[in-house]
C-alpha cells in the first residue's frame, strides 16, 4: 500500500506516476520492474566492501563482479540525455589502499559512458590511521549516457571574483567580461562559505554533531546530492539511488522538485527513511542548508585549546619548523 504525506504519494514499488518510491529488497529485483530509459539521474554511494555491519565482505574480485551487473541495468533504465554519480572511497586491504573510483572506470566504459568530472568530496573528521595518513576524502565519477546531455549551469554558477574585469579589446572592448548571473565553476569545487568554487567539494560528513544523523554507519549528506540534482536534472525527473539507505537521495530530489526512486534491503534503514520523508514533507526534518560554511573553531572554544600538558611539545614543533625553513 502506497504511503501518503501532504498529498505525496510513497509507494513501495516501482509506479509511473508515484511522488517518491522507496523499494524493500534487493537492488536487482527493483531494477527489473523499471522500464528502459526512464532515470535521469542514477546517484548513490554503493557498499564498499568494507565489512560494515549491513555488508558481506567478499574478495574485491567478486565484489567488483557483483557491481558490474548491477550498473549495466543502471546503464539499461537510464535516459540517452542521463547521468550517474558514483561516490566511492576506498578498499583498504591488508594495509593497502586500493581506490575503488580507478576500479570502477573500466566498468563504466565499457559500457560506452562518458566521464565527466571526477570530483573531489573533501571532509574533515574520520577515522584515524596510524601507520598511513588518514583518510579525508571520497570521489564522486559523474558519467553521461551520451554527449546529449542534461547540464544545468545557471543553478551551480558562483560569484565572480572580479565581476567588474572589462574586455580590453575587440568589438566587446569596455563592456564586462563576465557574466551576471556568475561564474562557471571550474572542476575542481570547494564548498565554503561562498558555495561551490573548484572540485573539491569541502561538505562536512554525516558525525555525531551533524543535524542529519542518524543510526546509519556512512550516511550521505543531502547537501552533496543536491547539488548533482541540481545541475544534472530538471524538475519532475526521476531520481534513482539503487543504495538508498536512510533516504537521504530522496529528500534531496523531493526538495527541489524531482522525483525520487531508491531500493534499501536493510528494513531497519527503509524505516528511518520513511520517517525522514515523513519529517521532510511535514516541514519538521533537520537538515544541513545549501552551501552553509563548514564551521572554524575560533581558539576560544576549550576543545580547540592545547592541553597544558602538550604546550612543551608544542613549543619544541615550532622550534623544529624554525630550525628546518
């Protein structure tokens, strides 16, 4: 039975003329009943192969295997003007790194997409390492279907730096430069306090003090799916996570007016998603702004003071930094 919220129709299975569909079961059962040509947008964050509590560690060789077939049906019910972004890290193995955005290509490819942007999504807290550096970044591999597609510049464009630079010759001399709705971010995007600038993309993980956590291990943050939304569709398109978890993806599109499609097997993670759309679409969920700076500590909060008992050692790193420059 189909959940209604303020007039948005949720259902459970795959409907043409359903608000937002949010499937319990397994990914390639739900890609079955989607037609051909129908998502303008595939974006998720697959398992990683990390043993995670909702994961079954397998050999990357099988797990890549599994992915495989996955995405040619995700290639099979995307639009010919569509996307898909795929957000991964890494597999870590017996110490090693193993990037899982380079193993991924190939599988992309061979399917004839078109890579894009490989972007940059930077955060700052994570688990620490302590025989590598630690890990504080993740990418995002936005493919295309074909060269006819949906590119939205107006909605990301950013201020420009010097909006008053004229064109100095030519039949255009003495006029601006520039355009006046802002810049083209370049591909390389940080996101700070004036939004979208290169591609790094600095939006702040889902921890403890983030207003959208839940119980979910590697939960997505909206912020980071609205702005492929935003860009990469066009209102009243579908939008599919195959890896829905917490429903993150779909409040996303559901706010900026797209619909919203996600498979989850976990049903303890389609429940909370189910509360969140609740939550969403009743004007009471949480949720992160767009383009919010990422908060700097000022010096004056006490965690971001040195112990008393560190100030030695401080003070011999400043020395050491002196001598060696």
């Amino acid at each position: 039975m189909p959940l209604f919220v303020k007039s948005k129709k949720i259902e459970s299975s795959f409907a043409p003329d359903a608000d937002v569909v949010l499937y319990h079961g397994d990914v390639k059962d739900f890609l079955a009943t989607i037609p051909n040509d129908t998502v303008s947008l595939v974006i998720t964050s697959p398992p990683y192969n990390l043993g995670k509590e909702y994961e079954d560690r397998v050999s990357i060789g099988k797990y890549l295997e599994t992915q495989s077939g996955i995405i040619a049906q995700l290639y099979r019910v995307l639009r010919e003007d569509g996307s898909i972004c795929w957000q991964v890290g890494n597999f870590v193995e017996d110490g090693q790194v193993l990037p899982l955005d380079i193993y991924y290509y190939p599988i992309f490819k061979k399917l004839g997409l078109f890579l894009r942007n490989r972007i940059i999504w930077h955060f700052e807290h994570g688990l620490h390492a302590s025989k590598r550096f630690s890990g504080r970044y993740e990418t995002i591999l936005w493919f295309t279907k074909s060269d006819d597609y949906v590119f939205n510049l107006d909605p990301v464009r950013v201020p420009s730096k010097y909006p008053g630079k004229r064109h100095f010759k030519g039949p255009n001399k003495g006029k601006p430069s520039g355009n006046p709705l802002g810049k083209n971010p370049s591909d390389l995007w940080k996101i700070v306090a004036q939004d979208w600038n290169a591609e790094i993309w600095e939006i702040p993980n889902v921890k403890a003090n983030h207003p959208e956590k839940t119980i979910h291990p590697c939960q997505f943050p909206i912020e980071l799916v609205e702005r492929c939304i935003l860009a990469l569709t066009n209102e009243d398109d579908w939008v599919f996570d195959p890896y829905a978890g917490v429903g993150s993806t779909l409040i996303a599109a559901t706010k900026h007016n797209r619909r919203a499609m996600g498979c989850e097997k976990e049903s303890e993670y389609v429940a909370i998603a189910r509360q969140r759309l609740a939550a969403f679409f009743n004007g009471e969920l949480a949720i992160r702004p767009l383009g919010k700076p990422v908060f700097v500590p000022t010096g004056k909060e006490k965690v971001s003071q040195i112990p008393d008992e560190w100030k030695r050692n401080a003070t011999k790193r400043a020395r050491w930094h002196t001598s060696t420059n």
